[in-house]
C-alpha cells in the first residue's frame, strides 16, 4: 500500500509533463471530503490517504506518497441534479435567486456561469421546480463552492491582475458567524405567469 500524506493543490508547482505521466485516481464528493480514506489508482495500486484534518481533495489536485510517487485526482461522476433558468421565459437572475434559497438552506452548490449543482434531493427539486426553474437529474463531477472563509483553495476569491494576494477583505458584519445585514442590489422583476402564458414548467 502507499500511503499518502501530501496534497498539491491543483499539482501546483508541478511541470504539466509531470502530471500527463501521473497515475490517477477517481474519487465521489463524499469521499474527496474526507481527510483519511482508502482508494486504488489507475494502476491498480492501494492507497492509503492520512490528510490533515479539514482538508477537502477537489479534482485536479495532486496526491503525493511518502515515497514521492503522484497521483492526480480526478472528480469521479456522480448522480446530481442541474438547475437552469427556463429557457423561455427565464433570467439569469433566477439563478441567483434559486442559489440564494438554497444557501439559505445550507445545500452545497457548484456554481457555473449558466447553471447550478447540488446533490439528488427530490424535496429541494420541488421547490426549485415552484420557482420555474428547469432541474435535470443527471451524472456529473461535483465541485461545490467552498466557504467564504474557508481555508485551503478551490472555488475561492480569483486573484486578477492588479489584485494584491496579500491584501485583506472586510468581512460582513456576522452573527455567530452568519452573514447579517447584507444589502440585495434591485434587479427586474422575474417573469410572471398570468393567463394565457401557455408555458408549463412543472414538466421539466
């Protein structure tokens, strides 16, 4: 078995040749989660992962044995459902609406330009369907947002150009540690379906 206990955070620092070469290994949310966990590689080889406590393994980063052998991770395929803006009548307001009840339900979520992912949950997926928004159950990697203050890397704060990695940004004001007094720009008026509309969303 080998037993792994470094992470390189995207195989940062690492030649692409490097990586190309590297043996890999397909791991599920849950299990990328998880700072201890056992797994086998491409190569067939067993792997034994001792991670400090807190770490969270996301597809793309580098696994790294005591013995100095890499392993790159992949984010393996898994059941999780779509959500997109009715095609017709919808916004890409909407998703920030629908990203916004479900965070305040404290759901994990991956956030792309054009849609969002969560985990199967057929009680949230009715919501998101009262909301006229399109959910598709489907196979797919899951790479969920990470907190605002988390540590580690993946899905944070992109530093652009200009951008000085080592400044400081001014937290919310919290309440046991839950954002407070967060003002919500105005944005138009989501689509409202009266008589004649015609669009059935619920078939989604």
């Amino acid at each position: 078995m080998l037993t792994v206990n470094k992470l390189l955070p995207q195989g940062q620092g690492l030649a692409s040749v490097l990586l190309k070469r590297a043996a890999t290994v397909e791991l599920d949310w849950d299990v990328r989660q998880k700072s201890r966990f056992d797994a086998i590689d491409s190569q067939g080889r067993q792997l034994g992962i001792f991670l400090p406590r807190g770490t969270v393994v996301r597809g793309g980063d580098v696994l790294v044995a005591e013995d100095g052998t890499m392993i790159r991770v992949l984010a393996a395929a898994q059941p999780v459902l779509r959500i997109t803006p009715c095609s017709e009548h919808g916004s890409p307001f909407d998703l920030t609406r629908a990203a916004y009840h479900l965070g305040n339900r404290h759901v994990q979520i991956e956030l792309q330009p054009d849609h969002l992912k969560i985990e199967p949950d057929h009680v949230l997926a009715d919501m998101l369907r009262a909301m006229h928004m399109t959910v598709e159950a489907i196979e797919d990697s899951f790479e969920p947002e990470g907190g605002a203050y988390a540590s580690g890397h993946g899905h944070g704060h992109a530093h652009g150009p200009g951008c000085n990695p080592g400044h400081e940004h001014t937290p919310a004001a919290t309440n046991r540690g839950k954002p407070i007094g967060i003002a919500i720009k105005s944005a138009p008026a989501p689509h409202v379906h009266g008589p004649g509309c015609g669009h059935d969303h619920h078939d989604h």
